[in-house]
C-alpha cells in the first residue's frame, strides 16, 4: 500500500515529529516579512545594487559559518548548536532589521544572519538522523509544506502595510518575528533530544580542537570526490541555492517596480505561491520515487524555467497580474520540487558517520560558488528589473543539462553491471 504524506505525518515519532510540527511557526514570523524584504530596503533608501551586496555578504556570511558547522554541530550536539545558533541567526537580525535605518543595518544584519548555515547542519541531523531512510523524501516533502503554511497569515501583512504604510508595518512584523521565532527555538530545545550519532560525535569530538577537527575535513573532501554522486548532489545545491536567493531578493523588485503591484498586495501573491505548493505536494511530489529523481528533478528545471520566462515577459496591469499568477504556478511546481530533491539528494547521498562534516564542506563549497551572484545580480537588476531572472534561466538550463549527463552515466553503470 502507498505510503501517503498524511500516513508519514502520523507515523512521525521523536526529533522529527517535533522539527516538523514546530516548523509551521516560520509563517507567524519570517515568512510574514520575506515578502517584504527588499523593498523595505528599497524604502529606507538602498539602491537595487546594495540589495544584492547585501545578499552576497550574507552568502560570504554563510560560507564561513558552513566551514565551521560541522565542527560546531558535532562537539556542541545537534540539540544545543541548533539552539543557541538559531537564536544568533534569526532572532537577533530581526531585531537589527526591526530598528534599520540605512544599508549598514543590513550588512551587520546579514552578518548575523549567515549562522543560520550552522543550523541547516544541525537541524537536518536532528531531523533525519534517527528517523527511517525509506521517509526522508516525504519528510522533506512536510518541512516544506509547513513552510508554505505562512499562506494562512499572509493576509496579516496585508493588513498591516495598508493600515500603517509599508516602513512602520514591516517593523512590527519583524518584532513579531524576533517573538516567534525565540519561541520556536525554546520549544524545539525542550521537546527534542540528541540524536544517537549525534551523542556518538559529541563523545569522540571531546577533547580535540577546532584546528584538529579542521584538519580532518582533508579526508572528508577527499571522499567527497571520490564520490560521483556527491559531485552531482553539490552541483544541484549550488543550482538550487543561486536561483532561490535570486528569486527571494529580487521577486518583489519586479513585482512591485516594474508590473506594478501595490505594497499591500504583495504577500498575496507569495501566499498564492505556497497554496498551489501545497496542492502539487499532495498531489504530485508525495508521488516521487527516491530510487528515481530524474524526470521530478528535470521538470522541476524545466517548470522553474518556464515560471521566468513568463515572469520577464509580462507588462503592467491587469496582464501582468494574471500572467504573475501564471508565472507562480510553474515557479511553485519547479521551487518544490527542487527544494525537496536537493535536500533528498544529499541526504540519501551522505554517508551517515560523516553526515555532519559532509554537509559542511557541501554547504561551503555551495557557499562560495554562490557568493557573487548577490553582486551579480543587482548589477543587472540596475540595467532591467528582468535580468536577474534572465540569469536564473541560464542556470535552470544548466540544471537540465547537469542531470540528463549524470542520469545517463548511471544508467550506463548500472548496464555494465
């Protein structure tokens, strides 16, 4: 009988019951102002160049914190690193970005901002590590439809930005977000416990020191590229997390600067977003074979890919709103789809002893390639509002033909065998 979504959420027990039943609060809180991000900051005076040097410093940001996430997740636990580095990564920016006045409040912010590359590590562990290999796809497949729950509280911000203006509403939301999201962490701190490899890394790190631990990634890197499909599974990462900042930075630029969306109408279009994900997560992605991802992961591509197509095409006016419409539903599919293979991929992939120092090194290799596209893509977003997006659909491109490479290669593998 087919293992459904709901079937999964009942048979959740432990660390990932909790990840995943807390994880619903990112939409009383940070996904009430990620609509809002960058104009806000457009609002309090930045250009569109120092929106993308903001993000570039928050991915040079991540990238230190990843080199130090395995090390940190493994001497501290999965439990205490995602505590106490989920309050540095969330709740004190929400307080910077709450009191910003001009673009060295974001910086700092950003700063900040970039340790949440350490609990990425230490709340996938805490996720995944004791829980059954056959679930970790539709797992995935939860985290990411709680995410998308915000879509109920969109209408929250909505309101507020038209009762109050854009400036003092997004303060207040990102106040609420600092009081949310300090409960979240509080919650998943004391319902949770260590991982059993989590409690086995903690026992055979203590002692050492940060410079020795830093000196055993040797072998990690080493296995690393031993591995083919660890190279595609970082391949995919880079992909996807260039196209992601992309999308969450310079969506509402276009929306709001060139179709022309009002402030207030904003997080509808975000909330539309997360509303048909979840129907495609019911409906198609719970589908997913892990044994096998390339047609999800090509058409999660190609869907991602017609999504900007469409989106740098529309004109202002009721056009362009419906076609913004048409552009979420293709881009809904393809960011699902990718967000849960990518995670999928290097879960399945990762060896689970090593799991902790793996993910570092793939998060800051990912990390690092990533960097200037912040940069690169306010540049652009200088010239036309469309570019950036025009730079999503080169790499989306590069996805496809990524995977169609390695899909083949093991499919000739598996014949020679």
């Amino acid at each position: 009988m087919e293992h459904t979504l709901i079937q999964t959420l009942k048979d959740l027990r432990g660390n990932p019951r909790v990840c995943v039943f807390t994880e619903p609060m990112w939409g009383l809180s940070m996904n009430l102002c990620l609509p809002y991000a960058s104009v806000f900051m457009l609002a309090l005076g930045l250009n569109d160049l120092q929106v993308g040097i903001t993000a570039s410093i928050y991915m040079f940001s991540q990238m230190i914190f990843s080199l130090l996430s395995g090390i940190i997740t493994d001497k501290l636990g999965r439990r205490l690193t995602t505590a106490v580095f989920d309050f540095i990564a969330w709740s004190v920016p929400c307080l910077i970005w709450a009191f910003a006045e001009n673009f060295w409040f974001f910086a700092v912010a950003a700063v900040f901002n970039g340790a949440m590359k350490i609990t990425t590590v230490s709340w996938d562990c805490l996720l995944i590590e004791d829980a059954e290999k056959h679930m970790i796809t539709r797992i995935y497949s939860w985290v990411i439809i709680c995410g998308n729950l915000s879509a109920l509280f969109a209408p929250i911000a909505s309101i507020l930005v038209s009762r109050l203006t854009l400036v003092p509403a997004v303060r207040i939301l990102y106040i609420n977000a600092f009081v949310v999201m300090t409960l979240k962490l509080v919650i998943l701190y004391f319902r949770s416990k260590e991982t059993r490899q989590g409690a086995i890394r903690v026992q055979e790190t203590s002692g050492q020191s940060v410079l020795t631990l830093l000196a055993g990634y040797k072998d990690v890197i080493r296995q690393m590229f031993k591995s083919q499909g660890i190279l595609f599974s970082v391949i995919v990462s880079v992909l996807v997390e260039i196209i992601a900042m992309i999308n969450l930075t310079f969506w509402q630029i276009i929306a709001s600067k060139r179709i022309g969306v009002s402030d207030q109408w904003l997080p509808l279009f975000p909330m539309l977003r997360s509303v048909i994900a979840i129907v495609f997560f019911f409906t198609i992605i719970s589908r997913i074979n892990q044994s096998k991802l390339k047609f999800p992961l090509i058409a999660g591509y190609s869907s991602a890919f017609t999504g900007s197509l469409i989106l740098i095409l529309l004109p202002q006016g009721i056009v362009g709103y419906i076609g913004l419409i048409v552009s979420l539903i293709f881009d809904s599919l393809g960011s699902a789809l990718l967000a849960t293979l990518r995670e999928s991929i290097v879960a399945l992939q990762a060896d689970p002893h090593e799991r902790s120092r793996v993910m570092a090194v793939l998060h800051t290799f990912v990390m690092l390639v990533s960097v200037p596209f912040g940069y690169i893509a306010g540049l652009l977003s200088e010239y036309s509002r469309a570019l950036p997006f025009a730079l999503n659909m080169v790499l989306l491109l590069a996805g496809i033909v990524t995977a169609l490479v390695y899909f083949s290669r093991e499919q000739k593998i598996l014949e020679c065998r």
